[in-house]
C-alpha cells in the first residue's frame, strides 16, 4: 500500500512517471464492491505507457479502486515532493531618513528529480500586525532537481508610510515585521502554493530636529571690530533613535537676508533618545551693514530674521548619516 501510494503521488506531480505503475509486482487490494481489474490493463496504453494528460483521471481512477485508505497515504507521500521554503536572512542594505532597505533571501530545496518553475511569487507585509504592503513578483525562475537554490526579495520601506499605518511606532526603537508569502508550482492536478513567513524587526530612524531658539550678544564691540553673537539652537532627537552624536557641523547663519557668518563645530551635541537639548552656537559678525544694522536693532529692541543653513553628520546606533538643515525664523535680539 506504500508504494503504491508513493507512485501515485508520483503520478500526479510527474505524469512522465505513471507507465511505472505497471511496474509492480503485486496489485493493490480492491474493496470487495469492486471486480478485480488489473492495474496493467487499466493504466498501460497502447504502446505501453499511459498518456500525460490521463495522468489526473488514471489517479482519480486508481483511488476509487483502492478505497479511502489510500487518498491519506497518497497526501502524505505528496508532501516527500513538496519544495521546501525558508526565509534564511533578512539584510538591511541601506537606510536613510527617508527609508529603509531590506532584503530577504529565500532558501529553495527541490525534493524531486526534474527542475521544477516556479509559476507565481506572492507575499505581504505587515508592521506591528497592520498591512503595509504586498506584492507578486515575476514568474519563470527554475530550481534545479534534487538541490537548493536561493530567491532574493528586495523591499525599500518609507519611514513616513510605515508611520502613517502604524503611528505608535514613533516611539519604539524596533519596528516588528511579518512577512508572509507563497511559492506557486503547476502540476497536473492544479497550482501547488507552498507557503512561508518570517517575523522579525528593524531598527527606526527619524532624523533630529534643530531650530533656531534665540539670538544673544554675548561680546564684542563697534570699535574693536566686531560682534560676538550666540544663536541658541534647540536640538530634538525623537524617541526610538537611541543615543545620537552630532558632529562635523558646518553652518552659514544669514541676518535680515545678509550674510553675516559661517564657521563648523566638530562635535555640536550628544543626545539621548526623547531629549531635547538647547545649544548655543557662537558667530562672530563683524561690523559693517551687518553690524550696525543689529546695533539699531538692539536698540530698538527689534526682530531679526534668522535664517540657518548647516550640514552634519549623525551617529546613531545603527550607523552614521548626514543631516542637512534649513530654517528660517525671526527671533528678537536680547
């Protein structure tokens, strides 16, 4: 009865194989309702062999013969030509402030003796259990017979969807993931889908936010020169980044639409995940349009528009990335 199940399962994921059937030397067990027919008249064709597309109806056929008893061991001998499919890595291969790329490689082992190809590729996406995105990717990709074989799926994440889906990963520092999917395979009897899923998590980036709080005279005067200036800056790294460092910040600061200073501090801050820190940074603006403008200004106790644009570079736990600021703001000159 095993064997005759197994060739079977045979039969119907490899029609070329069913002549074998003939091949055995003792014939199944009917139930007693049944007459007795004889397995090589039933499945040898005329020249001996039975043809391919009968495969489906000699099944079907030999199934009503042997009885229920058979159909379990049929499915289970099935399972011995199923493909095999795992997730075997997840890679993060780039992150930005805008997204993040992944790619999951998928491990293929090919039980049977033919190469088999695959017909259809689906899988879906879920973060911390909402739906984010799925996909079906192109087909006719072989695996090869008896061995194992890799499929790479590349996804690039936007930080703003993800948020937007899910907002209360804002404040988590790994984002939860649930990939699933299906290989599709054809066979005589219909598309064969063999499923698979990996969960797993990716760590979350938001970028910090700087902006111009206030702009002080601390130094300096119109005989010697120059203005000693500091322009407070409120520096915010959002909850889930971790520890943060910024550095190599490269700024240019305009007053009032003129250029007033430029200068770059190696190490700016360094800010725990949820703070906020306030930083002064120190210009000097040397007298001229410029200089008596903010003279009349701090007499006048007026407004002066700030307008801030930097460069830098953030550490972060999962890696260094550059930062670019542009901000603009009136603030009053104490």
């Amino acid at each position: 009865m095993a064997q005759a199940s197994k060739i079977l399962a045979e039969m119907i994921l490899k029609p070329s194989l069913v002549w074998r059937v003939t091949q055995m030397q003792t014939p199944l067990k009917q139930p007693s309702c049944h007459r007795r027919l004889s397995m090589e008249r039933i499945f040898r064709s005329q020249h001996g062999r039975a043809p391919k597309a009968l495969a489906p109806i000699l099944v079907c056929a030999a199934i009503a013969l042997s009885g229920c008893g058979l159909l379990s061991q049929i499915l289970s001998s099935l399972e011995d030509y199923r493909p095999r499919i795992a997730v075997q890595d997840v890679a993060i291969t780039g992150v930005s402030w805008d997204a993040i790329d992944l790619e999951f490689t998928l491990k293929i082992a090919n039980p049977n003796p033919i190469e088999v190809t695959l017909d259809s590729f689906r899988y879906a996406l879920e973060i911390d259990g909402q739906p984010l995105l799925k996909g079906d990717q192109g087909t006719g990709v072989p695996f090869k017979s008896y061995g194992t074989s890799e499929a790479k799926l590349p996804l690039k994440l936007s930080w703003t969807k993800i948020l937007s889906v899910v907002p209360t990963i804002q404040k988590k520092s790994k984002i939860p993931f649930r990939l699933t999917g299906s290989f599709g395979f054809k066979t005589p009897l219909g598309m064969l889908d063999v499923p698979w899923n990996k969960r797993g998590s990716v760590p979350k980036l938001s970028p910090p936010n700087v902006v111009p709080a206030g702009l002080r005279l601390v130094g300096g005067n119109l005989l010697g020169g120059q203005l000693e200036l500091a322009l407070d800056l409120d520096v915010s790294n959002p909850d889930g980044n971790g520890m943060i460092e910024i550095s190599a910040f490269a700024f240019e600061v305009a007053l009032d639409g003129r250029q007033a200073a430029s200068g770059k501090v190696s190490k700016l801050a360094e800010i725990p995940q949820g703070k906020t820190q306030r930083v002064p940074l120190k210009i000097i603006v040397r007298v001229g349009e410029v200089g008596l403008l903010l003279f009349k200004r701090l007499n006048n106790h007026g407004d002066v528009q700030v307008r801030l644009g930097a460069t830098a570079q953030v550490k972060t736990p999962v890696g260094t990335f550059p930062l670019r600021v542009q901000r603009t703001i009136g603030k009053h000159v104490n």
